[in-house]
C-alpha cells in the first residue's frame, strides 16, 4: 500500500509543517514537496521530492537548479506543470541571491568580486565569459556577460571586453567566467587569454585587476595565484 503525505500526523506533514513553524523548519525534501503539490497513486509528493533529490546526490540540492524542465518532467509524478513551478521558485531564489550581492558595490579584495557574481553564474550549465567594470574608486559600474561557450569552453576576445568598458566608462575591469564542472582551477588555455587581456588592457589604459574562475561555493583569483602582475 502506498505511503500517503496526509498519512502522517498533521504536524509533520510539509504544508502544516511550514505554516506552524516557518519554511525554514523543513528539509530539503520537505520543501520540494510543498512545491510539487500532490504527489501520484504509488507515490506521495515526499517520496517524489527524494526522487528528484537523489538523481544527482552527489551534489545535492543544486543539481535541481541545473535541471532542465525536459529533466524534471520525466520524472514520475512530476509532469510539465510541476516541473515549471519547481524552476520558477528555482529562479526567484537566484534573483534573490542576485539582488543581495548587488548591495556591496566596492571591490576591496578578489572575494568582493566572487561574492557579486557568484549567485548569478554559480549553476549555469554553460561557460559564461564576463567582465566586471569598475570606477576610479573600484565601485562596481556592472556587469557584462560577453560570451557564452560549451559545457567546457567559452569564447572571448579582447575588443569586446573593453568595448563594454568604453561604453561603461571603466576605470578597470575584473575578467570573471564560470567552469560548469564544479572546479574552478584555471586552464592553460585560460591562462593564456588572461594574459591576453592583461595585454591589451595596458594598450587602452583599462588594466585588468585579475580573474576570477568560478566553480560551485568557490573560485580561484589568478591575481592571488599571482599569474596577473
């Protein structure tokens, strides 16, 4: 016989759970359970919400932000409308994240920097290639992405890093791009187009202050492994 939410005594039941004592008394499971809803005949949203969970295990709860809705749909007892309200909340949750970094508005050292656009590349499946644009006083002007690449690779030259700094009236710039595996060690190859850039921002008068290399929860400066002078 299937295992039912409304089985369960009422106070340890997801929804009541949350309305007594708050969203952030529930678990992982618990709060995909209260998104999806319902759950199917064999299945309660509970044990749907730990299969969702437990597809990529080894990385927990931010496999989900990477999931695509063909990914989530697939799922028994999940479907197309579960699936889209699952990366709604998914997306409100990064705009959030987003929002708050962008309250800290001075790069004093390289983990200002990673802290501002981490919640906005941290997940994504692909390279993205950014630039960071500063003022004379290293207040953040924005941030520009300029390319997006491979699951592996992005492509970026200098002449639309420092268009975008023209046209942002930069004082400098922080080179900033995201590696989907999780690993934010630099490549030779990113190495290569760091130097590049550091470069050519000479030439202009933009200089490069480092670049930052992203990967899940943390990231690596070249300035700090001192690959940038």
């Amino acid at each position: 016989m299937a295992f039912l939410v409304r089985d369960l005594p009422e106070d340890e039941r997801p929804r009541e759970k949350l309305l007594a004592a708050g969203a952030a008394s529930l678990s992982n499971t618990e709060l995909l359970a209260v998104l999806l809803r319902t759950g199917v005949r064999d299945d309660s949203a509970l044990h749907v919400a730990e299969k969702v969970l437990s597809l990529y295990k080894e990385r927990g709860l931010s496999a989900v932000t990477q999931m695509s809705v063909r990914e989530l749909s697939s799922i028994k007892g999940v479907g197309m409308a579960k699936a889209a309200t699952i990366l709604a909340a998914v997306e409100l949750g990064r705009r959030l994240a987003y929002k708050a970094a962008e309250q800290q508005v001075i790069v004093h050292e390289p983990a200002d920097a990673a802290n501002y656009v981490m919640p906005r590349f941290r997940f994504e499946r692909r390279e993205h290639f950014a630039v960071l644009l500063l003022n004379m006083k290293n207040h953040i002007l924005g941030l520009k992405t300029i390319s997006v690449g491979t699951l592996t690779h992005s492509i970026a030259q200098p002449r639309e890093v420092f268009q975008a700094a023209i046209a942002w009236a930069a004082a400098s710039v922080i080179l900033v791009h995201n590696h989907p595996s999780g690993d934010p060690t630099p490549s030779r190859e990113d190495i290569a187009l760091t130097r590049r850039m550091v470069e050519a921002g000479a030439v202009m008068g933009i200089p490069v202050l480092d670049h930052i290399v992203l990967g899940y929860d943390k990231f690596i400066s070249l300035k700090e492994e001192g690959m940038i002078q």
